[in-house]
C-alpha cells in the first residue's frame, strides 16, 4: 500500500490540446502515459515528407516512447493528440524506482509491460501478413470500435498498410455484402 502511495505521488494528470505534439521523434523522453480520456496518434515522416500514422491510442491505452524505455534510444514517432486529451503521467524512472523496491510488483511490471509491448509488436506484424486488407479492416472495427469516426480515413488506413481509396472500397464491399 506504502509504494502505492509513493507512486501516486508522481502520477501527474495532464490536459493535451488537440493537435498538440506529447513527444517529437528524436527525443529520449522516457515518460509513460495512460489516456483517460480522448485520442493519440503516434507517426513517423517518411523520406517523401508524409505522414504515416502507425497507431491510434484512444482510452484505457498506455503509450510511451518504446525506443527510450527499452533501450535508450531516441523516439522513432512523433504522438499527437488528435482531441482533447487527458493522460495520466509518470515518469518512467521515478516509477521504475518504486516498482524496484517491491520485487512482487517488479515482476508483474515486468512480465505485463514485455508482454503488451510484444504482444502489440506481434499483432501487428501479423496482420500485416496474414490478413487480407478487409480481414484487418473489420479486425480492426472489432479491436478499436471507438476509434472509427474520431479520426480521419487517411490515418486508419495507414495503421492497416493500405490506401485511403482502398479503405473506401473495402467499406463499401462489406457495406453492399450487409445489404
């Protein structure tokens, strides 16, 4: 309960303004976020200058800059938030160091974050193989219900691998299948 309380008091809530940039790519920032309340996009500019969104973070998701964390690299994405957004913050070290003290809680800490950071790195690579582009479509409908209709097209069809024109062609095949 005592290294409860010792974390809570390095949690700090904050309020980020849509469109607002929480962490630019190159930095080292090593904070952990947990959204409350609305919606982040992590993307990275490829060597044409575009935007490729590579995740939407709505509630109940936990982010934070992976390369950093892991293995003190600088961040290879940029998070925005996409709406309002409030988050719950720590800064991973200061966690880290009242986790440590509690080998019980380390070990949990420890097998939840590797776990979800593989898990999540896992998903990804397959669904990116093994499903068609409408199999990760309505996968994708079914995992993130309410992220559809909050953010624009273009960005969930880069978090699919596919084109804005060909997400449009998939939601009309599934439409016209329904009807």
């Amino acid at each position: 309960m005592r290294n409860l309380l010792l974390l809570l008091r390095h949690l700090r809530i904050n309020t980020i303004e849509k469109g607002e940039i929480i962490i630019e790519k190159g930095e080292l920032r090593k904070d952990v976020y947990f959204v409350r309340k609305g919606l982040i996009r992590s993307f990275f500019i490829n060597e044409k200058s575009e935007e490729i969104t590579f995740h939407l973070l709505p509630e109940n998701h936990v982010f934070g800059n992976i390369h950093a964390i892991l293995f003190d690299e600088p961040s290879l994405f940029s998070y925005q938030a996409l709406e309002r957004t409030k988050v719950y913050t720590i800064e991973y070290d200061a966690y880290f160091k009242v986790v440590e003290k509690n080998p019980e809680i380390l070990e949990i800490n420890r097998m939840h974050f590797n776990k979800t950071v593989l898990r999540q790195a896992f998903q990804r690579v397959e669904s990116l193989v093994l499903l068609s582009p409408e199999d990760r479509y309505k996968k994708y409908v079914k995992d993130y219900p309410n992220v559809i209709g909050r953010t624009p097209d273009k960005y969930i069809a880069n978090v699919l691998g596919i084109t804005p024109t060909s997400l449009s062609r998939i939601r009309k095949r599934i439409s016209s299948k329904k009807e």
